[in-house]
C-alpha cells in the first residue's frame, strides 16, 4: 500500500483592503510560475450536507448524494495536483462517455466507538485506484478495476472488483476514487457501473447481497448442464442439429453468465481480466446467433413461415458482422448493437412462433411461454444497460430465473416434439395394419362366400383369376419401365438446359470484365427458367485520329485516343430454350459487328445487327419475325470530367441521371431488330452530353411487365419513381433497394418473363 504525503496550504488573510487587487495577481502569478501544490485535495473543509453519517442499523449507503465529483477530461491530473474547489456535486446525467478518468470524493463520519469497515464493489470500470487519509497529510492507495489482474488488486475478494473503506472510531475520513477508462467499452460502462455498482456494504451486507447469491447461481449452473448433457446425449443418439444448435446456445449462455457475474474470472482467469471480457462479449453474441438457428430449426420457420424465415436469416447474418467487428476490436459499437439485436432476435422468434403454431404444429407452445417470459425481462435488463430505465436489485436473479426456465422449457418442447413423432409414427404404421389386416379379412370373407356359392367354377375363376393377375402384372411393369423411360429422359433435357445454363453464364460478360469497364455498377440478371432469352453485353474500345506511325505495344495510347464503353441490355424473342439460342447468336454478332468489324457508332451497330440477324434467320425464306429488342449506349470519355452517350434504341429507352440526380430517359426507335419489315426506317443516334459520376440505366421489359397476385404489373411509372428515390445511393444498394421493390410486388406470383436490369456509373 503506497503512502502519499500531502502539503497543506494556510492562506494569509490578514491583507489589507487597499492591496488586495495586487496581492490577488501576485498570488495567481506565483502559483502558476512556481507550480505550488498547496491546493491539495484533503484540506477543503468537509461539506455536513454531503457527509455520510455511518448507522449502525444500516448494512448499505446509496452513495449518490454524497459524492462530489471532478471531471479529468485530458487524463493529466496526479493526485497531488487536485484542485478541492474544482470538485462539484455529482450528477448523473453529467457522466459522459468523452470523459476518460473521473476523481470522486466521499467524506464518511464514524460516530460509533469501534472502527467500521465498508466495502463498494466499483463495477465493469477498468482501473479504480482509492487514495485513504490515513492520518492528517497521509494517504494510502488500493489498486482495482476490472482489467487489473487479480494478484494486483489491493481487495482480493468476490468476482467484481472491490475497494475496502475503514473508518477509525469516533472519526471522519475522506477518500479519493480515481476512476480511469483505457477503452471505450469501459467509458460506456461508467455511468451504469456509477448506478448500479457504487454502493457501500457492511460486511454482513456484503455477505447477504452478493456471496449469499452464489447458491442460486450453483442451481442455475446445475440445472443448466443437466439440461446440456441430457440433450447432447440425446443429439448424439438422433443427430438432429436443432438439439446440436439448443446445447451450443445453453453452453454460451453458462459462459456469459459465468463471466459477468465474475466466478470465470475468479477461479480461472485470476491473471487474465482481458481474455475475461473478450469471452463474456463472444459468448453474448454467439448465444443469440445459436438461439436464432435453434429456433429457426425448432419451428420449422422455412415451412410454416417463410417470411419471419428470411428475417430470423438476416437477423443471423447481423450476428455474424458483430462477431467480426469484436474481432476488429470495435467492443463500443459492438456490445450496443448486441444489445439492440437480443430483443429484435427474440420478437422475432415469438412472432414466427406464433405463426408456425396457427399452421397447426402445436409443440411450438412450449418454446412461445419460455421466450414469452424472456422477452419481458431481457427487454428490461437491456433497457438497463441502456440507461433508459434505472437499475433494479433483483433483476439479474430475475433474469436467471428466466433463463432457466427458458432452458427447461425448450428442453421439455423438444421432447414433445420427439415424443409427438413417434406417437405420429406409431399410429400411422398401427393404421396401415389395421387396414391391411381388414382388406385382407374382406377377401377372405368374398372367398369363401365364393366357395360356397360357386364350387363348381372354382378352377376356371381360379385360372381366370391367374391370368388377370399375370396381366395386370406384366402391365404395371410395362407402366413402370415407361415411367423409368420418361424420367430419364427428363433427367437427361434437364441436366442439358443446365449444361446449356453454365454455356450462357460463360458467355455473358464476367463480374471482371464488367467491373474492368463500369467500375461502379450492379446487374439484376433473373431467368425465368433455366436459360434466359435475356442477355448483357459489354466492350471498352480505344479508338485513335489515323496515324503514319504504328504503335509500339497494344496497349499504348495514341495522341487523341478516346476511350468507348459500349453498354448493351438484349430482350430476344421468346424465354427458355428458344431464347437462350437466340441471345448466343446476339452475343455472337455483337463481337462480329464491333470487334471484327470495327463499328463504333451506335446506330450503325444495331442496323447491322438487324441485317444479319435477317440473314442468319433466313427470315426473307422462312417468314419468322424473331427478333431482338436492344438499349445500346456508348459512353464516350472526352476528358476527365466530361462524358459523352450516344444511345440507340430498339424498341428500349435509356434512363439516365446527371450529378443533379434527375431521372430522365431517352426512348429509341420504335424498330425491333429481326423480321421482315414494310418500311424501312433507320435506327436513330441520340446523343447526350454527361459529366463524371452520371447513372445510366438499361432494361429489359421483364420487371416492368412483372405482375403480382392481382395481376398488376409494375409498370413504368412505378419503375421510374423507385429509380429517382434511389439515385442517391450507391449502386450496390440501389441493387437492394430494387430487388425489395421486386420481391415486395411479386411475392409469391410466377415470373412471366426473363427479368434484366443495368446500372452503371460513369
């Protein structure tokens, strides 16, 4: 225990009036000069208002009122250097995070004849040092705080650190707690640890209020790894993973507990406070992550409610960025968001409870009352965490009720749930006895009726009987050997579409290529069966003024070089099979036109296609109008701020917005490409001037023309409006936003058509 010797400071009062002002500034200037230290913390005279006067009927002070607190914003004060007038009455609502070390100061009268002894448990704060008066000018330090081993610790005792108050008879006595946070996570926790932990205790109260819960604590921890054992023995005999996700969740829970309440710190981890909170915050996080997939296996969630089925997944994927934050050291951000998660996980799981149980699985019921009692008291105790509502003694001993009976509860469901199965098993298999033991006695019964009436054509029956038998016999196998026949050769189309899947996948422009061209961007490619009639196309082109000199390596640029990114949305005729045929040939014929051909003008590049497209059809022969409907841009780069756009369309409009972030469109020539055509009427160039950063957007009439279960389509107006409430955004997110519009208007209707959407960033 340090000793501490403290100047006191006697100050002149006998100063004449007149030289007062003089004698202020010359004191001012000398104590700053010289650095004086008489202002020592223990030499202001102790406040009776704020003094705490012991009672020996009284086993626990609320220290609230007696605490005057300093705020030590940059962490640079020594104890020696406290200032008294710079203390303030404390305030709760004055304790911020931004603060990283507090001085408080407690002034406690013993009026009894004995010396009195008080401990203060300090809480989740990581260092705690007490200085104690121990005679005038003298004072002794004590060393605590969550992240300080515990063979460092002045006060050995108990799971949470503790500092030890004694209080000479007949005497008052001022003590200094030097409260200092090293990481966010412990500025976040000063302010609950000031109100929920900063109590003074007798010894006996101690005993009664923290020791004395240790026995309920030894039952939960009981009961807890009955229950683990019991269902890890049964996971092992049925290896079903909703008993393996119900162990892992009650494991992590026994170790959150157990560290939060301080016993895996106390018995293991004496010297290793840090890996102690590293664990209480992974076990929180996993524990949720293993009671959402509990209870998306329990309630059969992807069955009886999909819907809560997608959220209860999201709510998963959440888990999982949490732990990855712990892992990248944001323990702040982390544990609030942990907190937030819990009750959203659990509302989550009582609702699709609720849903799976009105579909008729029953058994649920038990897992809706244990998480029915949970909700309520996990929402308070986050709600505490939080500083929304104030600490209450019992709640943690409530809440450990509730997990116990949590626990017991899911256990006895999953049971149930078993025992229903078999049940269910058992009957239906006594069933199909039954009926085949009363089949089997109704023919017997017809037979000998048979018998009885018809003797003497007993052998041609018989015979007859035989035949019809050899008959329906040879038939069934001839049914079945049609029906193996059938399937195989479904088998053998489908594994060919899917063949002819992975062809498209691979001829269609890789996430490389596309992102080598429109950095920013996103794609909605959707088919509506296996192949799509739908196809994207994409090229970047140097094109330069003609020179004399040839260039010394492919990749050098020309003075004048322009950069093209060429930029195509396809619609062929038709969807499936047909249409799959009919976009390879498109893609073909777009590398033809621009790659070997060198056409670099939008217009011309569609006419083109539209002649060989005739020509490959033989559409003047055959007669066919299949065809394409084509949005083409060609993005110009002039300089490095502005951008040029020739787009050409085939019966397909161009959406594009400027930095201003106003939708606007160009709609194209009302031409298709392919068929035989009355009139000949030329594709149309139409050229826009963009800058840096502009959105262009190219589709497909799939999502507009997608219907829902009424019939309504999307429609253009709607499409239009979600784009423009979006063109704030990212592309990425602009990808999520409109498959939510998507999915939300869609739901459970079928696709009608191959769906296409392209947004890029130039």
């Amino acid at each position: 225990m340090k000793k501490i010797r403290a100047k006191k400071y006697k100050p002149n009062l006998n100063i004449k009036v007149n030289l007062l002002g003089f004698v202020l500034m010359t004191f001012v200037f000398s104590a700053s000069f010289f650095n004086f230290s008489f202002a020592q913390p223990f030499l202001k005279n102790v406040n009776e208002e704020r003094l705490l006067v012991l009672d020996s009927l009284k086993e626990e002070y609320e220290l609230d009122n007696y605490f005057d607190v300093f705020k030590d914003i940059n962490n640079s004060y020594t104890f020696e250097a406290l200032n008294p007038y710079n203390f303030s009455p404390y305030q709760l609502h004055e304790i911020t995070e931004e603060v990283p070390t507090y001085w408080l100061r407690l002034s406690i009268k013993n009026p009894h004849y004995s010396t009195q002894k008080l401990l203060v448990p300090t809480g989740f704060i990581d260092s705690v040092t007490l200085f104690m008066e121990e005679t005038e000018g003298i004072f002794s330090t004590q060393i605590g705080g969550s992240l300080i081993p515990r063979s460092e610790r002045s006060v050995k005792r108990g799971g949470i650190s503790v500092s030890a108050l004694e209080i000479p008879a007949l005497s008052t006595k001022t003590f200094y707690f030097r409260l200092h946070s090293s990481t966010k996570l412990s500025e976040q926790d000063t302010r609950y640890s000031l109100r929920r932990w900063f109590t003074a205790y007798t010894l006996d109260g101690y005993e009664k209020e923290f020791l004395t819960a240790r026995s309920f604590h030894n039952f939960f921890y009981g009961a807890i790894w009955v229950m683990l054992i019991y269902n890890l023995l049964v996971f092992i005999a049925l290896r079903d993973r909703q008993y393996l996700f119900y162990v892992v969740y009650n494991f992590l829970v026994f170790l959150y507990i157990f560290s939060n309440i301080g016993q895996l710190g106390e018995l293991f981890l004496m010297e290793y406070p840090r890996l102690d909170v590293g664990i209480r915050l992974f076990s929180g996080i996993l524990s949720v992550f293993a009671l959402l997939m509990f209870g998306k296996d329990h309630l059969k969630t992807i069955i009886f409610s999909p819907r809560w089925h997608r959220f209860i997944q999201f709510l998963v994927y959440v888990t999982l960025g949490i732990t990855v934050l712990y892992f990248l050291r944001f323990w702040h951000l982390g544990r609030v968001l942990t907190t937030i998660i819990l009750p959203l996980a659990l509302i989550s799981l009582l609702f699709a409870g609720f849903k799976t149980y009105n579909e008729g699985h029953k058994n649920v019921k038990y897992f809706l009352w244990a998480n029915s009692f949970f909700v309520i008291a996990i929402t308070i105790y986050s709600l505490e965490l939080l500083l929304f509502i104030d600490a209450t003694r019992y709640l943690e001993t409530v809440v450990l009720a509730s997990i116990t009976l949590q626990m017991a509860l899911f256990s006895y469901g999953l049971a149930a749930t078993f025992n229903q199965t078999r049940k269910q098993l058992i009957h239906n298999k006594l069933k199909q006895e039954r009926e085949k033991q009363a089949l089997i006695e109704a023919k017997n019964k017809e037979l000998e009726e048979k018998v009885v009436e018809r003797t003497n054509d007993l052998t041609e029956k018989t015979i007859l009987l035989e035949e019809k038998q050899v008959e329906i016999l040879s038939q069934s196998e001839q049914l079945q050997s049609q029906a193996d026949e059938i399937s195989h050769q479904h088998k053998k189309m489908t594994d060919s579409i899917r063949y002819a899947e992975k062809i498209q996948q691979a001829i269609l422009p890789s996430d490389e290529t596309l992102y080598q061209t429109f950095e920013k961007h996103f794609v909605i490619f959707r088919p509506k069966d296996i192949v799509s009639g739908d196809f994207y196309w994409t090229a970047t082109i140097q094109t330069a003024a003609p020179s004399i000199l040839p260039r010394r390596s492919p990749i050098e640029l020309q003075r004048g070089e322009v950069t093209k990114k060429i930029i195509a949305a396809v619609d062929c005729t038709g969807h499936g099979v047909p249409g799959a045929f009919m976009s390879v040939i498109g893609i073909i014929l777009f590398n033809e036109i621009v790659h070997l051909k060198n056409t670099y003008d939008s217009d011309k590049i569609l006419e083109s296609l539209h002649q060989k497209i005739q020509k490959a059809l033989r559409q003047e022969e055959k007669a066919n109008a299949d065809g394409m409907d084509v949005a083409l841009s060609i993005v110009e780069e002039t300089n490095e701020k502005d951008r040029i756009v020739y787009f050409t369309g085939a019966k397909r409009p161009l959406y594009y917005a400027d930095k201003d972030n106003t939708l606007q469109s160009l709609q194209g020539t009302r031409k298709s490409i392919g068929g035989i055509k009355k009139k000949h009427k030329p594709f149309v160039c139409e050229k826009i001037q963009l800058q840096k950063g502009a959105k262009l957007y190219l589709t497909s009439d799939g999502l507009i023309d997608q219907p829902n279960a009424e019939g309504k389509k999307i429609g253009s107006r709607k499409f239009e409006e979600t784009l423009q409430k979006i063109l704030h955004l990212p592309m990425e997110e602009q990808y999520v936003e409109l498959m939510k519009m998507l999915d939300s208007h869609q739901q459970d209707t079928p696709q009608r058509d191959d769906i296409t959407v392209i947004g890029v960033e130039i």
